[in-house]
C-alpha cells in the first residue's frame, strides 16, 4: 500500500489482513497514481477540462419546477463545507464523518466535502432509526455527523453518550449554526487532500438482507473503479446523459448511479427525495433523463401505471434503464419492455466490491441471463472445494478484479473472500460465452426431496399470474421432503386469497415451470419485509414461519 494521507490512521488500522483480501488486478483503465482524491476527480477536475457551467444537479425547486446546479456551483459549495470540516469543526483527514439525508444536492455535497478533506463518508439511510444508527457510529468511531435538520432526531438519541462523535452539524434548519450560515463564511477554494489511491475513502454498511450489516470499506480507486468499469464500459454513460433513480446515496448502488457515474462523465443527475413509481415516471418525462436505476419491483409497477395510464407516462427519453438490488424476473423484463420498447439492463453487484460487475446492455443482452463480467473482472462458478464446475451446473458465483472485499473489522472477511475470490453468496450458471444465469441466493436455494430449486425462478411464474403484486419463496423444514417450497403472496388490489386460489395458483406454476418446484404451501399476506432499500429480507420469512 502506498503512504496513507491520512493523519487519524484509524480506518486503515480496521482493515483485515493483506492474507485475507481478495486478488486485486488494476489494469489498463483501472490503473491510477499513487495519490488519488476522489472528489478531486469527479468536480474539480471537471470544471479543468471546461466544463464548470454544465448542469451537474437537477432537484425539485419546490414549486412545481426544477432548480439547476452546475459543476462550478457545486465545487464552491463542496470547498465551504470541507473549509467548515477543517477550520470550524477541526476534524483532520482520517476522520470518519456520518452524513444523513435524502437523496438530494446538500447530501451530494456533503460526501463530496468530506472526501475533499480527507475524510471518511460514512453514508446513512433516512429511515435508519437511533439504535441501527448508534451501532454504525460506533463500528466506524464516527467523528461527526452531518445531517438533514427533519432527520435529527434520533441522531441525536444515537450519538448521546458516544465519545467519538465530537460535532453534529445540520443543513435546512434555521439555527445560527447551520450549516447553510457556516459555509457562507468561506468563500476561498479548497486544497483538497493529498489522498493515496488505497486510502478508505468511504464505509458502506450493507443493507442487511441477511441479518446484521456489514461494513465495506472502499478506497478512493475503488470509487473511481466502478465508474471506469460499469458506468463507461456497460453503460455507455456519456456527458450528454441525464440520470435518474430511487436508490438512496447511502447505498454505493444509489452512489454510483446518482453522483459518481453522472459526474465522472460529466453528465448531470436529477435527485429525489422520495418517489414513488408514478411520480419518478413524471420526472423522467419533464427533465428527459435517459439513464433510470431502481429495483426491479418499483420497474414492474411502473409498467403497469404505463400500461394503466399511456397516456399521462412519457419515457421517450429513456436510453437505459438499469435493474439491480434483486433478481430481476422475466416477467418484469417482458412487462417493461412491452410499456416502454425497452430492453432492461439486468446487474449484479454487491457492497462488498462497491457496485455491479456482471451485467450486459443492447445487442449484447441474453434471454435469462445477467449478463457478463463487466470487462476487468473474472468470474467463475465454483464448488464447495473452489473448483470450477463445468458449465452449466449451479455453483458459487466468484468474482475477482480492480475492487474486493475488505470488512471492517469483521470475521465474516473470512467467508466472503475465499482463495483470493469474493464469494457474493450467488449460486449461478455459466454458459460457453461466460454468462451468468442467476438461480437463487445460495441461502436462498431450496433442496426439496434432492431437487435444487431456486426461489426466484418460482417467484418469476407467480408473477406471471395476474392476481398476484408481489411474492417472495423460501425453504421451510419438513420432515418428509427436508424443505418444502413456500410462497408468501401479496394479491393485487380488490382479489380475495382462499383455498381455491391456492390451487389455481399452485397450478399456474406447475405449467409454467417445471412441475416439481410449485409452492407446496401458499401463505397470502398484506406484505413483504424489505430493507429501507426495498431489498426483499426472505430471512425473516423464514423467522417468522
């Protein structure tokens, strides 16, 4: 590793041992110098090669329009925050600052900062409450938290009593000490910080789908990784593009797609503090974004509000539109497709390598398939024993290149990043072209009387049914089969479950898929439990069952 920059040694002293890291491979575009500074990259050296009066942020003016900020707007609000982090607070590069808010251009700003000054962004969900916030803020020794002023409540609860946060400073309040007031103080630029490539530029906590968070620590290449790969290899993300999505800044898929990719471009990004399926398809049709990421639920019930409304929904514009977070199910494919004419980008990522490494887009996506390593990646399906399987076969998904798991402080390094692979807990398939066919979560596959069946590709045929809005499948113990094949349905609005749906619906999957992985048992519920994300907890399914 290279000379840390920073002077708190904290977040480097956190990482696992060089023995228990993933293979690392930066090569070609992935290579970079020894000193790296993020924010640097994404804003300041935008505005070097001209472009300071292009539109970097679009956000709701409140009135019914939109409200314009161009990169060199951005870089004199990014240097007053830093300048309040150094000079008004005293934190020093190193420190790990905790920035809480929606989607929008003061959280943007906040990250930038705090990566401009050295610092560590510790991003965080709205909807996290005092207990889940006070357990980040201790596994990273947090230092200070910025804060949207309507959010501040159970920060405070979370924060009182621990010793390392020394300041909690808000935006969009009224106080004297706002932080809208402080940076009107500083009006001079910024010197970023001497950052080294491999200094921990952010901790992302993953979302917690599988029980209790993980912290993922990324280094200042790794963020300029994903943009390098994902963003200009797949997705083609130029400076003509507008982006646009749901997915919280404080999860690195929301990260990439709504700040570093549009930014590292140079194209723009419009930013919603919430939204729900019809009002992002209004925002897409009245700013003309072209590149849109959410999950695939809110795409599905977006087709329908198409479908429903063809005439209110404009999405012209769209040039991709990305799915990730959860496996996307060709009925959703097909639904979208048929609404909008557009092919779906299918991804998959993970926090612990910062964002997608397999997808494919245009002519080069495939029926059923993910897609293929993003180029600089290597992916194989392997074993318990970490042989390659031969193709075809289900195994684990492995994936190594320019990012990796590195947990913070966690023995769970040991089982994600196995001889020098991260093992994302996907079990897939891989073809003679090197694409990869997810089956399920590997805890998710169920093996019911030795057959293997994956509990997406049951939820896929479900949804096919027209009664059904959403479901989840799981494996629950049984004494005959070992586990039995379960679905939780949410019908759709004004549909009654009973048992004789059940059957029509055990039915409907049996000719759709293979008859022996129908839903032996069909439970009908109000809803799911999902993450703040909207990522399905199937886990708890399984708790409470």
């Amino acid at each position: 590793m290279h000379p840390s920059g920073h002077i708190d040694g904290f977040a480097r002293a956190q990482l696992p041992p060089v023995e228990q890291w993933p293979v690392i491979t930066l090569e070609g575009v992935y290579a970079v110098p020894p000193r790296l500074n993020t924010a640097v990259e994404l804003l300041d050296r935008a505005i070097e090669e001209g472009h300071g009066d292009r539109v970097a942020i679009v956000v709701p003016d409140g009135l019914g329009g939109w409200e314009e900020t161009t990169y060199a707007q951005l870089a004199v609000q990014v240097d007053a925050l830093a300048h309040v982090l150094v000079n008004d607070l005293g934190l020093v590069s190193g420190n790990r600052v905790l920035c809480r808010g929606y989607n929008g251009r003061f959280m943007t700003v906040a990250w930038l900062a705090t990566l401009k000054a050295g610092m560590v962004a510790v991003t965080t969900m709205p909807m996290l409450r005092a207990g889940e916030l006070r357990m980040v803020i201790e596994r990273a020794q947090c230092n200070a938290a910025l804060c949207d002023a309507r959010l501040l409540e159970d920060l405070e609860t979370a924060t009182a009593g621990t010793p390392s946060v020394r300041a909690v400073r808000c935006w969009g309040g009224d106080d004297a000490d706002d932080l809208q007031h402080a940076m009107a103080r500083h009006t001079a630029p910024f010197t970023a910080s001497s950052t080294s490539s491999d200094d921990v530029a952010l901790i992302a906590f993953t979302s917690g789908t599988t029980g209790i968070p993980k912290g993922c620590m990324h280094f200042h290449r790794d963020v300029m990784a994903m943009c390098r790969g994902f963003s200009a290899q797949v997705l083609g993300i130029t400076a003509n593009d507008r982006c646009i999505g749901t997915p919280p800044i404080a999860f690195t898929f929301g990260l990439g797609g709504l700040v570093c990719f549009p930014m590292a471009a140079r194209a723009s990004v419009v930013l919603l503090e919430r939204a729900s399926p019809e009002s992002l398809l209004d925002a897409i049709a009245a700013t003309r974004a072209t590149v849109s990421f959410t999950a695939p639920t809110f795409y599905r019930h977006m087709s329908i509000a198409i479908r429903e409304h063809p005439a209110r929904f404009d999405t012209a514009s769209l040039r991709v539109t990305v799915s990730a977070g959860e496996a996307l199910p060709d009925a959703t494919r097909t639904l979208w497709r048929e609404a909008t004419g557009l092919e779906m980008l299918d991804g998959i990522g993970a926090t612990e390598l910062i964002h997608v490494f397999i997808g494919a887009a245009g002519k080069d996506w495939r029926r059923g398939a993910i897609g293929r390593a993003v180029p600089g990646y290597t992916i194989a399906i392997l074993d318990d024993a970490l042989r390659e399987v031969p193709r075809g076969e289900v195994g684990r998904l492995a994936v190594r290149g320019p990012t990796g798991c590195r947990y913070l402080a966690d023995a769970r390094q040991s089982s994600y990043v196995q001889g020098g692979w991260n093992l994302t807990g996907d079990a897939c398939t891989m073809d003679d072209d090197g694409y990869v066919f997810f089956k399920a979560r590997t805890d998710d596959l169920i093996v019911s009387a030795g057959y293997n069946i994956g509990a997406p590709e049951v939820e896929g045929a479900l949804l096919q049914h027209e009664a059904v809005a959403e479901c989840a499948v799981v494996g629950l113990p049984d004494d005959e089969r070992g586990q039995v094949v379960t679905a939780f349905v949410v019908l759709r609005s004004g549909i009654d479950g009973d048992s004789a749906l059940v059957r029509v619906l055990q039915e409907h999957v049996k000719a759709t898929i293979a008859p022996y992985k129908y839903p032996r048992q069909v439970q009908f519920v109000s809803a799911l439990p999902k993450t703040d994300t909207g990522k399905l907890q199937r886990f708890r399914l399984k708790e409470s069952s």
